[in-house]
C-alpha cells in the first residue's frame, strides 16, 4: 500500500479539506526514498517525547510537506510549484529545526535548507521522475520562488499556512476540523502591495480570528519550555557526535526512534530520561550555576495576512493587539532543569 493509503484517518480526512480532488501525480513522488524517510521524523521538533507537552501525536515532516503540496495545488494546479513544496523539506534531519540550535541557527532555523538540492538530485528515482514529466531540477529545488508556496515574514505562504493549521489541529488541538475548513474556505489568491501573489482572506472576521491563533501559536513556538527543549535535544547530539557515537550524516539517515534509542542507550540517557519525564522547566531572571540552562532567544513566527487587499495589522484593533503582544514576548529568561552536562562528562 502507498503513503496516501496508509495515512493516518485524521490526517486523511484533513488532506482531503485541503484539496478534496488529490493530485495522483503526487504519490510517484511520495514513493521515493528520500521522501520516505520523512515519515519518521516529527513536525514538533522533538518536543512530543517530553511530558512537558500534552499533544503526542505523530504528525510528520513528510505529512506536513503533503499537505503544503496539496494547498498549492488546491490554489495553482501548478506541477512545478506543488513539486516544490512537498519537497521543501527534503532535507529535514531529525529532530527537525533543533538540528538548527544545533548549526547557531536557532534565530532563522534555515540552517538545513541549503542540502535541499543534493538531495533531489542524489535521488535517481526524483530524477527519473523530474525527467519524466518533463521538469527540471531548478523548477522545483527551491520553493522560495514561488510566492504561493512561500514568501518572506509575516506574509502568508502555503507552507506558513499549513504548519498554523496542522498545529491547530494535531499538536495544540486548539480548533477541530470544522473550525480548519471555516479559515481554509476563506482564503484565496491575492496581491500583496507590491502586487506579487499572496495567500489571504476575504473576510477582515475570518483573518483576525486567524491572526489571533497564530499569535498564541507562536509564542509556543518560542516559549519557554521549548527554547530548552530544542537546545537540550541540539547538545544532546553534539555531544554524542563529538563523541565519535553519532555522525552527523546519521541525522538525515536514521528514523527518529532509532536516534532516540542511541540517546537513551548513552552515557547521556539519564539526563533525557529527566527531560523526557519532566512536567515543567524552571525560569530564573539570573544566571545559574550548577545546572544545564538556556538563555537566548528564538525565530519570531508570526503571520500579518492580508484581508481583502489590505493587511490585517493596518485595518484591526484586534489583530494589532495581538500581533504586538506576540511579539512583546519576552525570551530573555534563564530556562534551566536541575541537571548538569558536567556531571556525566566527569565520570
């Protein structure tokens, strides 16, 4: 059976919200090895391993990149854009953007994107395919291109769609599927105000409500607890790698779960053992000593759609309120448990 068929019901019956005729040129693509291997790697960036979080639902990377698919193709019926995105992120490695806190990255978490290419290209079967169809590596490599698939902060974008909705929904189960097809059915294609294609919302209702979800979302993104969890799991494997246990390359090779049992199996095992059984992070305005601690910030996700032409920051009280709060934000805590690095390595 495909990935299309042994799809989660739940996450069937979202993609079919998003473009109920599904695109059957995607599943040759799907199919591939490389893509494959993103069904072993979960959106959350490592956090649903942690009871700090309540939701433990495996949406992964590779569902996440369908779905951005299907809501280009939903808005373009364009080969090459929808191509594009489902392979966005290709080159997502475990623990997906942590892996970023890992590179320095954790202020643009961009730090992977750049193996996109060699890893379509590496793939014989991507090719074949691309061949194929007649569509060539620069058509789909790089998302970026193409606005309804992906533009710059705080636009909308298909991807930045996508992830707002499928959090909503699985990770933060803040609205139910009915809830999704009341936003979704409000979008469509507009010009932005350099008159370039925009995702947005023809009701100024429907976008505050959305700009009101994706500011409480985004503070989660960036909250306290998740700052720690992303870097713990970042230095967890920079540990091992400096080790000579893990290599870097395993990270875009290896399932998840079989990262994890390398972890748990590790000198550094009790430490995610703490982590992994933990309810809450302690936050302290001071440094702290003796204990492994976070204090830095994090990438800023927030969304100032467009309603009807015009952006909804500059036509909301509401959706200004909110968008300012979010950012407001403050990250200049020291997140900390009560646990050292030191201690193992002086064993």
């Amino acid at each position: 059976m495909s990935y299309i068929d042994k799809v989660d019901k739940d996450i069937k019956e979202y993609f079919n919200l998003l473009e109920p005729e599904y695109p059957l040129f995607l599943n040759d693509y799907i199919e591939t090895k490389r893509l494959q291997k993103q069904k072993y790697i979960s959106v959350s960036c490592g956090t649903i391993y942690s009871k700090m979080y309540s939701s433990h639902k495996f949406y992964s990377s590779l569902d996440h990149s369908v779905a951005v698919a299907l809501i280009i193709w939903h808005f373009t019926h364009d080969k090459k854009q929808t191509l594009s995105g489902l392979f966005h992120d290709i080159a997502t490695p475990v623990f997906k953007h942590s892996i970023d806190f890992l590179n320095g990255d954790y202020m643009m978490q961009e730090s992977t994107e750049e193996l996109t290419t060699y890893f379509i290209k590496s793939d014989k079967d991507i090719m074949n395919l691309l061949k194929r169809d007649g569509i060539k590596l620069s058509d789909v490599n790089n998302y970026h291109i193409y606005p309804i698939a992906d533009n710059d902060t705080p636009h909308l974008s298909s991807d930045r769609l996508e992830y707002s909705l499928s959090n909503a929904l699985f990770q933060y189960k803040i609205l139910k599927l009915k809830d999704i097809k009341r936003m979704y059915d409000d979008v469509e294609v507009e010009h932005d105000e350099k008159e370039n294609l925009e995702l947005g919302f023809k009701t100024k209702e429907i976008a505050e409500d959305f700009v009101n979800l994706t500011s409480k979302m985004s503070v989660l993104y960036r909250d306290d607890k998740t700052r720690f969890s992303m870097q713990f799991l970042a230095d967890i494997i920079k540990q091992l790698n400096s080790d000579g246990v893990i290599e870097k390359k395993d990270l875009y090779e290896k399932k998840e779960s079989e990262i994890i049992d390398i972890i748990e199996n590790s000198k550094y095992g009790v430490l995610f053992d703490k982590w992994k059984n933990a309810k809450k992070v302690n936050v302290s305005g001071k440094e702290q000593e003796g204990v492994y601690y976070v204090n830095h910030g994090a990438k800023i996700r927030y969304i100032n759609p467009l309603a009807s032409g015009k952006r909804i920051y500059d036509i909301s009280i509401k959706a200004k309120e909110n968008i300012d709060k979010n950012l407001s934000y403050n990250m200049d805590n020291y997140v900390y448990l009560d646990f050292s690095f030191d201690d193992i390595n002086k064993k």
